[in-house]
C-alpha cells in the first residue's frame, strides 16, 4: 500500500527515516516537500559536503545512482542520495537496469538514504520493480487533489500554518486557482509574509494581498449563473473579456461544464440528506445550498442544453462554424445562451 505523503512528513519530522523512498506521481508538490525536507533535515548541515548528493534523472544511469547509494557515509551516521525528476532516468524501463534496482531494494545500506523523485508519471503497476518498491520501500503515490475536496485542502493548509481562512475565501482561493497546490502555496506564502500573527483570513484579503477580484471571479460567476442573476453574470464577463490573459476562455469552459455537471447529480440523487448530497455530488458543504439552488432554476432538461451549447462554444473556439466571431463574443454568447 502506498504510504500517505502526511504520514511520511510527520515520520520524517520524528526523524524515522527509511532507506528508500520512491515518491511518484501526478501531483509535483507532494513530491518536492517530501524531498525538500529530506534535503534539508535528514543530516546536520556540516555533513552535508561529503554525504550528501543531489542527482538528476537525465544523466544518471541506474548503475551510477547505485553505486554512490552503496557508499559508506564519511563520519556521520548516514548519507542521503537524491534523484531528482528520476522519470528521466534513462534506463530505468530496461531489464538489466531495474534488476540491479530490484537487487539493491531487497539489500538496501542502512546507512543510506536514497529518494528517487519520479514527477509526472509512474511506473508500470504490473511490473515486478512496481511491487516491490511497494512493498519494501516507502512509496508514496502522489495524486492530484480533487476539485470537491481542495477547499478542504485550502482549511488544512492555512491551519497547518497557524492560521484559519474562512469558508467564502477558501472558495474562492480554490476556484480561481484550481488545484494547482504549487501556485496556491506560493500565493499563499507571499501573503502570510504580511501578517506576523495567527490571522483568520477572509475574500478581502484573498483580493488584496493575491490579486483575485471579490467581485469578479469565477466563483462569483457561477454564484451569478446558478441564481439566474443575469445583470451580474454579464458584468463579470464583461470584466472577463477586458482581461483575456487572466481569464482565458477554456479553463471556463471547464469550470462551467463541472459546475453543471454537479447540478446534474442533484438531480439524479433526488431526496438525499444534505451531508450525503454533497458527498454524493463532491462539493464542500458550504457549497451545497448554493448548488442547490441553482438545481431549481435550472431543470435537467436545461441542463442537457448546457452542456450542448458549452460543446458548441468549445468547437467555435476552434474555429469550427465561428465565422468571425472573437473569444469575448464566444463567451458573452456561452453565457446569454445559459441564462435564457
């Protein structure tokens, strides 16, 4: 079973340390913290210069790596090997170089820490070098967070951070950003250098110090589709199509095409207690009354027609019957077409 990035950290920050980790995945950001802190806590910085090597996939072979993992730390207890974005290992699908893998996972060197950093991509699950690292090494699967469960994310991160963050802000951080933790993390982070003391954070400060407008943003213009507000929905698109390069037409293709896709579910699940219809539907339960709503203004049949008209929109875009249609006229349509 893969381990939980969470437990690996809190293990780690106990100083448990395995021989080896191999860390994969969708999701980069679970995989740079638990390299990073391996990097910069695992031994004391003086033994750093000679048992401590940082390599990169694309000019290490297997063989090497393996070597240098067999090392003996030189008057320190451990040394630490890292392989950075080690799906560019260039051998690493050949035979002889995963037998040579699988030879030292069987034997790993106590003494050593070897973290391979595998982004982006994973290993075959059927392969023999897949289970085994599953079973004998600390292998963590790192996947991206799903939509409904990011603003719950957002609430752990802020209070990891000694902080709190209201559920609209929450919201409002997750929608506009999407669950790209790297981007979060950073505008987050640039944020907090303002505040020295526990802050419960709010969509004001969210527009103030990362730049998302309270007023016009995606959130609020689902809000203003889902309520049929029809004067405010046009006034964000307007805001929209005067700012192309923050609010680029496809993610809100998407956006839309999910939000919908969630008033559907309600509409399949009929009666349901509310903390089951949001499980059911996969939104946070703050959410739930909003999507509630709009499920009433909007029956399924219209639903239907949302995602054809969402299609032909997508298709316009790329120039499929668009004549000379511009990306604000696509959109400013999209939305009239929602509304009406």
């Amino acid at each position: 079973m893969p381990h939980s990035p969470e437990a690996v950290l809190k293990d780690l920050k106990a100083k448990k340390f395995a021989p080896i980790y191999f860390l994969e995945g969708d999701e980069p950001y679970f995989i740079d913290l638990i390299t990073d802190y391996v990097e910069k806590h695992a031994i004391a910085e003086h033994e750093k210069g000679f048992n401590q090597l940082v390599m990169y996939g694309k000019d290490s072979q297997v063989n090497v790596i393996l070597s240098n993992a067999r090392k003996f730390p030189m008057m320190a207890d451990r040394q630490v090997v890292i392989v950075k974005e080690a799906q560019s290992i260039p051998d690493l699908g050949k035979e002889d170089a995963q037998k040579l893998l699988l030879s030292y996972i069987n034997n790993p060197l106590p003494s050593t820490i070897l973290v391979f950093a595998h982004k982006h991509k994973k290993l075959d699950g059927r392969s023999a070098l897949k289970k085994e690292l599953d079973k004998k090494t600390v292998f963590v699967n790192s996947e991206k967070v799903k939509d409904w469960k990011l603003t719950e994310w957002v609430d752990g991160y802020f209070k990891d951070l000694g902080h709190q963050i209201e559920p609209k802000a929450s919201q409002l951080l997750a929608d506009s950003i999407g669950n790209n933790l790297e981007v979060i993390t950073n505008e987050v982070g640039k944020m907090l250098i303002n505040f020295a003391e526990p802050t419960k954070f709010t969509a004001e400060h969210i527009s103030k110090f990362i730049g998302i407008n309270k007023e016009y943003n995606n959130f609020e213009l689902t809000k203003a589709i889902g309520f049929r507000d029809v004067k405010k929905a046009n006034q964000i698109i307007h805001y929209f199509i005067q700012n192309p390069k923050a609010h680029p037409i496809i993610p809100i293709f998407s956006l839309l095409y999910n939000y919908f896709s969630k008033i559907a579910l309600i509409h399949r699940a009929g009666a349901m207690p509310d903390n089951q219809l949001a499980g059911a539907i996969g939104v946070n339960p703050y959410a739930l009354k909003e999507y509630s709503a709009a499920a009433r203004n909007f029956k399924l049949g219209k639903v239907i027609d949302v995602f054809a008209h969402i299609k032909e929109a997508d298709l316009r875009f790329k120039g499929v019957d668009s004549g000379s249609m511009e990306q604000g006229e696509i959109l400013r349509e999209l939305v009239y077409k929602i509304l009406h």
